[in-house]
C-alpha cells in the first residue's frame, strides 16, 4: 500500500532514536475512535522530550510530513492510509501535577482528559467539569478549543507549551494565546507539549454532582454506545449543523456501515464495518444538502488524514 512506503535511510534513522517507540505499517483504525482507516508508514511514541525533538528534527530535514496522533478523536483517516509518520505523546507527555496552591495545573499534551478530570477531581479543582465525556488528549482539546455550553478550553488555559518547527521550546503565556471557536492560533507546525491550567478550589462533592449532570445531558443527547468521531461539523453563526442535517431529512441516513446518528444529526456513527469512504460520502450528501437547501457551507470540526482510496 502508498500509504505503508517509507524511504529506507529515513526508516533506519526512526529504527535508532534514542527515547523513542517506533511501529512499522499500522492500520490507524485500531487508534481512531471512529475505528476506520488505513495504514500509516510509521507510529512514533517518543518517551521523553530529547526523543520528540530528535524525532521531529529528523523528520524535518527529510522533508517529511508528520502529525500528532493524539487519542485519535476528531479524526478521519481515509481507507488508502498516509504516508505521512504518526506521532503518539501518550507515554511520554501524561504528567499532571499541582504547581501551586491556588489552583494551578501543569498537565502534558498527551494526558488522556478523563485521567485529567479525575486527578482534578481528587484534588478538589473546579473549572474542568464541561470536559466531563470529551474523549482525546488535552494537546487535542487545547488545539482545537474543546468544549460545550458550560465551559471552553480558552477559559481555564494560562500558558501552553510549544515545541517549534526549527526545534526550539517556547512558552505561549494567556496574553499571548489566540483563541477562538474551535480552534487555537498556533505557529506553523508547532506540536503542544502540555498547559499550565488555572482551576478553582471546590468540594469535591460539588465537582461530582457537576460532572454527574454534564455526563447525563451527554448520554441524552449523543450516541454514546457507537464508535463516532464526535461532533464532525462547526456550528455556523446563529444556527446548529445538527438541526440543519436534521432538517435536510439526513438524519438516520446510513451508507454502508456508517451512519448519521439518528440520535444526534451532527455525529457519525460506525454500526460495524463502516469505511473511511462511507464516513466521507456522507459528510460530502450533509455538506450539499445544506448547502442546496440553506446555502449554509458546513465547516468541518474534524480533520481528515490520508488518501481517499480503497487498498
């Protein structure tokens, strides 16, 4: 498969990092949430900071494309894979820890956001609940400005940690942090490290009682039991993708395995066997739809990776 071919000598290279994991020819459906999608040249899970900058630098001078795999939510990787390399910060990039009294977090961009609201929740910070069910990392959520009604990314992020394309580190304090909706102005191919969160002291029953709520209004309204990548489409101004899918009669429409929740318009679900291609045509029917009968351009909330081919 194109998407499994990398160059020898840079193979070598990867195969001898100090500080880094490497796997050969991986089929990403196994590391996406959708669980679709096709081969990836190369898995990179650098365990330490000298590893990613090393692996990073290598991969720079060879011109060759990379991106941060996070847990692999709002992601869609296309059935004829990348050959672009992937790179994993889980085992490397997961610390959390307290910095100061005040409320103060320093957690890594790999750090799942369940284990993140958890330790959050042990220690008595507020100010995270809204994240309460969002799969993926916090470099993910950070990226993209992660949230819901009762709360964003952009309201508790003091500072984030970059590293730059030429391989240097740069500490972005809150003045200097462009947010905006579903999304985080960042230097061109800068890879988030980790954040310094500023959280609330709180009981931790009235943390519970919060997150409680949220995952309920979550399991209401969102399919929950299916593989999805969560919500595919930006809200556009003043309005809902979900309601305007709905209202083009889309919802429920199935091709193949894949699926438009019946429960929720904006998601789409895999029933078994869906393919990255089935995942696709339906976003492409919802986008012309729309278009046709509102004139709205839906905007996607997820990023599409790879070749859209079948192998």
């Amino acid at each position: 498969m194109w998407g499994m071919t990398l160059d020898p000598q840079l193979k070598k290279q990867l195969q001898h990092l100090d500080g880094v994991e490497a796997d050969w020819d991986i089929i990403l459906a196994g590391h996406t949430s959708l669980r679709v999608g096709g081969p990836v040249s190369c898995l990179l899970r650098p365990l330490d900071l000298a590893g990613l900058q090393t692996a990073v630098q290598v991969l720079n001078q060879k011109h060759h494309p990379y991106f941060i795999l996070g847990r692999g939510t709002n992601l869609l990787v296309q059935d004829g894979g990348t050959k672009a390399v992937a790179i994993s910060l889980e085992k490397g990039f997961s610390q959390v820890e307290c910095i100061d009294p005040t409320g103060r977090v320093k957690a890594g961009a790999g750090l799942r956001l369940s284990r993140l609201l958890r330790f959050c929740l042990q220690q008595g910070l507020s100010g995270l609940e809204f994240i309460a069910g969002i799969p993926g990392s916090l470099g993910g959520a950070l990226r993209m400005n992660a949230g819901t009604h009762a709360g964003k990314m952009a309201d508790v992020c003091e500072a984030v940690y970059l590293l730059l394309s030429d391989g240097t580190l740069k500490k972005l304090m809150r003045t200097k942090l462009s947010f905006s909706y579903r999304r985080l102005e960042l230097p061109p191919a800068a890879v988030v490290l980790g954040a310094e969160l500023l959280l609330t002291p709180s009981s931790r029953e009235q943390i519970r009682q919060r997150i409680r709520s949220l995952l309920e209004v979550r399991k209401e309204k969102q399919p929950w039991q299916l593989p999805s990548a969560g919500s595919v489409f930006k809200n556009p101004p003043g309005d809902f993708a979900g309601r305007l899918i709905e209202a083009v009669g889309l919802k429920g429409v199935r091709i193949g395995d894949a699926q438009i929740s019946p429960k929720h318009a904006n998601f789409i679900v895999n029933r078994g066997r869906a393919r990255a291609s089935d995942v696709h045509a339906l976003i492409q029917l919802a986008q012309e739809k729309v278009s046709e009968e509102f004139g709205v351009q839906l905007e996607l909330e997820i990023e599409v990776v790879g070749n859209n081919y079948n192998s």
